[in-house]
C-alpha cells in the first residue's frame, strides 16, 4: 500500500518570513501524523530558507511514523545531519544550491562512485537510501548498481503534461517504475503531485511505496485545513 509522507518545508517557509515560531513547524509535524500522514519528510538545504537543522534534530525524537529527509548528499554538512539524526530513510537529491526547487534526479550512471559510496555510508547506519532519478529505466537500473533501496521518481514532468493527456504524461514514469521493480528496488515518487493527479498515477503504478507531498498539499491546506487535506490525499492514494 502506498504511504502518505507530506513534507512540511512549506511550513517553514512561512515561518522564517516573519521570524519567530508561528506557525510552529514541530507541531505541524505532529499534527500530520494525527490527521493520517503515513511519514514527514523535510528538505533541508544549506541556506536553511525553509527546514532548518535545528528543526530537524527537534523533529526526529516525536516522529511516530517515517521519517524522510531528502538533499543534496555532495554537501558535508547535510551528511554529517543525516548520520546524526538516523532518518528512516533518506533521499540523495543533486539539487543546486540556488536551484528554487529541486528540478532533475541523478544520472546514477556518471555518478556510480559518488552514489555507492553515499549508500554504504548511510546503510552503516541502518538508513534506507533512495535516489532520486528522472524518468529513465537506466537511471533505475543505475541506482540499484550502486545499493541504493529504492528510487524516488522526479514527477514535475508527469504533473506538467497531466492536463494535456494523462496517457502520455505517465508513460516514460510506467517504464521507469517497471525498470526499477525489476530491478528489486523499491518506488516513491514526488514533486508536484496534488489532488488533480495522484489517484491516476497510483492506480497506473501500484507498486509505488511512498509519495512524498508537499507544495501542493500545504497550498490546499490553506483553504481546506490541514486534517481535511490529508484526508483527502490519502483518499486519493486509496482509490486504487
């Protein structure tokens, strides 16, 4: 069955652009979980513009479900912070440090050695390595080349073309999920998945273990509340 995780760095967001702690992204976390959110994944990044360290290292202790960092593991600091905290899982994502959002995965094959090392770095501590890839069966058989446990498909493409044909916007991510499960890897997949087009992607991809949610589900809080929202995800991912 598909797990919920919804990735509260939006939260943070609006929180560092006034300063203090309102709203209070801890709690949020734990409210995530109340309402049904199978996981909490947050993205810190060097700037800290959004999840900070310090939130994360708070966070950690009170997380009863999953608990998913993602970033980018070619910086030190973010390595140190994983192998500190002991996440559940954590998701290698190559993203610029400039870069507004994340906007590509790995290519698993040039960077082999990077990659491999990364996984039996994190797999000495007992953390679930995801990386995160395009739409690309290689870059499937790639990560598992180099240990990873599962791939987390890079979904802006799919979210982008949905409204123009969803046939067509979920083909090149069918033939990714096949490769990967042949592979024996598991499957997530995240970015810009909402409420217009997450049922179509799970009931096409069953096999997927874990969507990470975040922008889209935290936009829709604002006008439906928090607890509505989640419920209203996961009964999209249950429609399968």
């Amino acid at each position: 069955m598909t797990r919920l995780s919804v990735n509260i760095n939006k939260i943070a967001t609006i929180r560092n652009a006034r300063g203090g702690n309102i709203p209070d992204v801890a709690l949020a976390a734990r409210r995530c979980e109340e309402f049904g959110a199978e996981g909490i994944t947050v993205h810190p990044r060097p700037d800290e513009r959004h999840i900070r360290y310090a939130d994360v290292r708070e966070i950690r202790p009170m997380i009863t479900t999953e608990f998913n960092i993602e970033g980018n593991p070619t910086v030190q600091s973010f390595v140190d912070l994983v192998l500190e905290v002991v996440p559940d899982q954590v998701t290698l994502v190559p993203d610029g440090h400039n870069a507004i959002t994340s906007n590509a995965g790995w290519d698993t094959l040039a960077n082999k050695g990077l990659l491999t090392d990364l996984c039996r770095i994190f797999h000495s501590k007992g953390i679930r390595t995801s990386i995160f890839i395009d739409p690309d069966p290689r870059m499937a058989y790639g990560a598992a080349a180099c240990g990873a446990d599962r791939v987390e498909l890079y979904t802006a493409d799919y979210a982008l073309l949905y409204p123009q044909g969803r046939e067509a916007a979920i083909a090149p991510y069918l033939e990714a999920a096949k490769a990967a499960r042949d592979a024996g890897l598991g499957l997530n997949a995240g970015h810009d998945l909402s409420l217009e087009n997450l049922a179509y992607f799970i009931e096409t991809i069953p096999w997927t273990d874990e969507v990470s949610i975040g922008h889209a589900l935290i936009s829709d809080a604002l006008y439906m509340g928090l607890e509505k929202t989640i419920e209203a995800y996961l009964s999209q991912i249950r429609k399968k």
